[in-house]
C-alpha cells in the first residue's frame, strides 16, 4: 500500500490538450480585427487547426524530447570524409515539417499572408522556440532574394513550400528548403562592415569564392545561406548552397556548435569558407542593404517570438493559479497574486496586439504602412524583447518551486528569454537603428506618429504621454545618449494607442495607468488600486477543451 504522504492533493492539472488560439482572446481578436473579410473563416479554420495541435500532449512532447536532445555535429564519416553534418533528434524534425505543413514559411503574395503567417508563428511559437529560427529565415529570405529576379525565380517557390526535405541534395531535386544566415564574425559582430571574409569573382557571372569566417552562423544544417562578404566593390551580399548543382558538397566548415543558454534544440556553429562557391544577390558594395530586407523580416519574428514567450508564460501562471490553493483559498482569488497577473497578462496582451498591426503593415502596398513599419517594426523589437526575461522570470515565480523545477518547462522559456533581443541586432543596435531613421526618413516618423494619433482624446494619460515624446524628440542635442529612452517611450505610447483603441477598457485603462501614467512600481504586480485586475485576469486564462 502506498504511503498517505504519497497521494497528490492540490496540484495543478497538466495544461494540454487545448487550443492555444482558441484560449488566446487577444490573438483571435487581433486577427479578426485585420484580416480582409473574405478571407477570415478561412484563416479561423486553419488558426483551429494549428491551435489544437500546438496545445496536444503530442506536440509538447515533441518539444520536450527536442530540448532534451540537443543537435550533434558529424564532421567526418566513419571513412574519414569531411562531411558537416548536424543530426537533430526526430522531434526536431516533426516540429518542422508541422511548421512547413502550416505554412509558416509562406506569407509572400498571398491574400492577409503575413498576418495569418504571424499569427500561427505565435501559436505554434508556444511548443518550442527553437525551431522558429530556421523557420523564421527561411521566410524573410525571400525578399533579399528579390534583388536578383532570376535567382528569386529559382529559390522563392522552395522557400515558400510547404514541404519539408531535411536530406541535404542539390535544390532541384527537392520539394522545398531551408535557408539560413551568416552575417557577424568574431571580429566584428554586429559591426558587420568591419567583415574580412573575402569574395574573389569567378570565371561564371555573379559567380565568387568566399574564403573566411562567420562567428555565428544560424541553422547550420540549411540548403543555403545568405551571407555577407568583401567583394572588390564593398561589402555584397552572397547566396550560398550547401550542395552544389553537381551534386557535390560546397566547402562549408563547421568548426564547431555553440553552447547556447537556451535554445538548445537549436544548432548555431562557427564556420569558415575555403574557395567556397557563392553567388551574388544584388550589386557589389550594397550587402548591407540587400540583406536588409531579410533583416526586417526577422526583426518581426523576433517580435512575435517573444509575444509567443510572454503569451505562454502567462496561460502557465494563471492555469497554475486557477488550481492551487494557499492560504485558505484558490491563488488565483489572492489580491497581490491578481495584481502580479494581471501585470503579466497586460504587457503580453500589448506584445500580441503590437506584433499584429505590424503584421498587418506588411500586408499593405500602402506606402504610408511602409513607413510606418520601418519605424514600428526596430521600436517593437527593441522593447517587446527587452520586456521578455523579467516577464519570464515573474511568470516562473508565480509556479514557486514548482516553476524552477524542468518538468514545469518554465525554465525552458526563462532560458529562451533573453535571445530574441539579442537575435538581429541587441537593444542598443537597435536603438541606433531607430535614430538613423528619425534623422534620414521623416516620413516614417510621421507615419508613426499618424498610428498614435488615432486615439488622440481617448485617454489623457496616453495624450500627456505623446506630448512628453514630442518633447523629447524636438531635441536632438545629444539624443544618442538618450536613445533607449526614446525608444522606449516610443514604444509604450504605440502600444498605448492599439490598446485604447482596440482592447476591453479595463485593459487599456490599467495599461494606461501603469505604463503611461507612472502609476506603478519597478516589478511586476504593482499596479494601482482601482482597477478591474479580475477581468484582465480571466481574459488571460486558458480554457483546456
């Protein structure tokens, strides 16, 4: 007979088997309120269909078992042959080809593609992070790629596939691919114009030799990478395969795989090139601004990313909440536990409602929605991801000890907090980024300011808020020292402006209150008193089916 002290009383339920989209209000909310409506029964069913899959025992074992069983580098056969292979447990593989299947690498030119691709990274985001990289630069090559039309006509329809072939064959052979990237080496990181791999041109138009070095290359195991090396004109962007047309394999080194905090699952290595054959995408000297738009587009995953993080860090706590006792009573109904929640659930709720306007900006030709994304896009990335491991790390205290132990699989998401805002570009790379906007490009300021002003009058807190943000960028003296700051500031009246106008009142006003009115302390769960934290709360909590 088993010991009394062994049965288990008060434990929370496994949080499975449910639908993450369903359960999510302001993801389902913020796709109805975007998407064209022609097309949203249709972009509802396939969100359904992703949504259950991501909340089954089967995909968050996948999850599990890929973390567990991190990539392993095969640099040689067992005859002696350099090879360069990565082999990735075959949950790896599942949440891939689950990925592809759903279309997470195809938004270009279909109709609300990029809002229905954003949103089932969000979803799907949820079961594990680490796949979302390759996933995410298989995507945003495409419009890099568009510098050159005749290599875009190639590639483009294997990118936006919705096969997925992890055997390593020349393109024409496969139903689709993967692409990854190498821009920063060891001497120079995000400084990428300080590069010293070479390119040397070839006999073949567009043809190179790439001899060199990337410090961090991401996904080592693609098809092709898009790089940057010195070509005789300046820096240049280059698309290089891992398997040549012939059959044989491109000279591509894998010295070793980093050691990363988190996103174990993950493989990003240290390479070098020896004569490795490449081609160019775009004209010699504009590498920086080819690969640009690769840039962008990842910036936004970083974004979606870590709403994807906050979003699941908060149905944690609050489905932990909701079944525990302390104290005489569920924690869930304790006031400082409310108010520690309703804090998570506000600032995800902002980092979801943000990352969908972005979303949806992409989906326009609109040239007003270009600049306003150009601007929108490094502010949201610069603060979303900043605001992910404090979130993360608040989340995982509302578990107590029940949250630092790896079964909970909330050290998992504390780990893989702290990446998107390192990934393309750290906060203070993109802080700068924002600056030379505001000086070279003053319509995207004017676009920006253009979103915000659409709740002009709604709220006095947020009005003081923008008035104080004109005031800081009227003055320019200096602003570099002050751009985090700025950025900042910029962020918050954005997301200030999204959520009066399209969140319950009772979000908008604690957001308000809080993070525009000052009226909070320096952690999580100090709002002020007044506000309705009950309503935040449960339109937080996820519901299994």
């Amino acid at each position: 007979m088993d010991c009394l002290t062994h049965t288990v009383t008060n434990q929370p339920p496994p949080l499975a088997d449910y639908d993450v989209h369903a359960a999510d209000a302001a993801l389902r909310e913020g796709v109805e309120r975007h998407a064209s409506p022609a097309n949203l029964e249709e972009i509802r069913a396939e969100l359904g269909e992703l949504g259950r899959a991501a909340g089954s025992r089967q995909a968050q074992e996948w999850g599990e078992q890929a973390n567990a069983n991190p990539p392993v580098l095969r640099t040689h056969d067992r005859y002696g042959h350099r090879i360069d292979e990565v082999d990735f447990h075959p949950s790896w593989h599942r949440l891939m080809e689950h990925a592809r299947a759903a279309g997470l690498t195809d938004a270009w030119g279909r109709a609300d593609g990029h809002l229905r691709r954003a949103a089932g990274f969000v979803v799907w985001s949820q079961v594990e992070a680490g796949h979302g990289c390759p996933v995410s630069m298989t995507h945003a090559a495409v419009p890099a790629l568009r510098a050159d039309p005749s290599l875009a006509a190639v590639w483009e329809p294997l990118l936006t596939s919705r096969a997925y072939d992890p055997v390593l064959a020349p393109p024409a052979g496969k139903a689709g691919v993967v692409f990854g990237m190498g821009m920063t080496e060891k001497q120079g990181g995000s400084d990428v114009r300080a590069n010293t791999t070479r390119a040397e041109p070839l006999a073949g138009a567009g043809e190179y030799a790439l001899t060199g070095h990337k410090w961090f290359c991401s996904a080592p195991m693609s098809d092709a990478f898009l790089v940057l090396a010195q070509a005789p004109g300046g820096p240049t962007c280059f698309l290089l395969p891992r398997v040549l047309p012939d059959g044989t394999r491109n000279t591509f080194r894998i010295q070793r795989l980093k050691d990363k905090l988190g996103n174990r699952s993950n493989a990003s290595a240290e390479v070098e090139f020896a004569g490795t054959w490449a081609q160019r995408v775009g004209e010699e000297g504009r590498g920086v601004a080819t690969i640009i738009g690769m840039v962008s587009a990842t910036r936004l995953d970083c974004v979606l990313g870590s709403a994807a993080l906050m979003r699941q860090a908060v149905a944690q706590a609050v489905h932990h909440a909701a079944h525990r006792s302390a104290f005489g009573g569920p924690l869930i109904g304790k006031p400082l536990m409310l108010n520690v929640l309703a804090d998570l659930a506000l600032e995800s709720e902002a980092a979801t409602t943000t990352a969908l306007r972005l979303a949806a900006a992409y989906d326009s030709d609109d040239e007003g929605e270009r600049a306003f994304r150009r601007l929108a896009v490094a502010v949201s990335k610069f603060w979303v991801t900043k605001r992910c491991p404090a979130h993360a790390a608040e989340a995982l205290e509302c578990l107590g000890g029940n949250g630092y132990v790896e079964e909970s699989g909330m050290p998992r998401l504390f780990r893989e907090s702290p990446l998107n805002s390192v990934w393309e570009g750290s906060g203070n790379v993109n802080a700068l980024d924002v600056l030379r906007a505001l000086q070279r490009e003053p319509r995207a300021l004017d676009a920006f300011l253009r979103e915000v002003g659409r709740a002009r009058g709604a709220d006095h807190r947020l009005d003081g808020a923008v008035r104080d943000l004109l005031t800081e960028l009227a003055d320019l003296e200096g602003i570099e020292v002050r751009a985090r700051r700025v950025v900042e500031r910029m962020a918050l009246v954005l997301q200030g402006s999204l959520l009066v106008r399209f969140a319950p009142a009772a979000v908008a006003d604690a957001f308000c209150a809080s993070r525009l009115g000052g009226d909070r302390g320096a952690s999580f769960g100090t709002l002020p008193r007044g506000l309705d934290l009950a309503s935040i709360v449960e339109r937080a909590r996820p519901v299994p089916r």
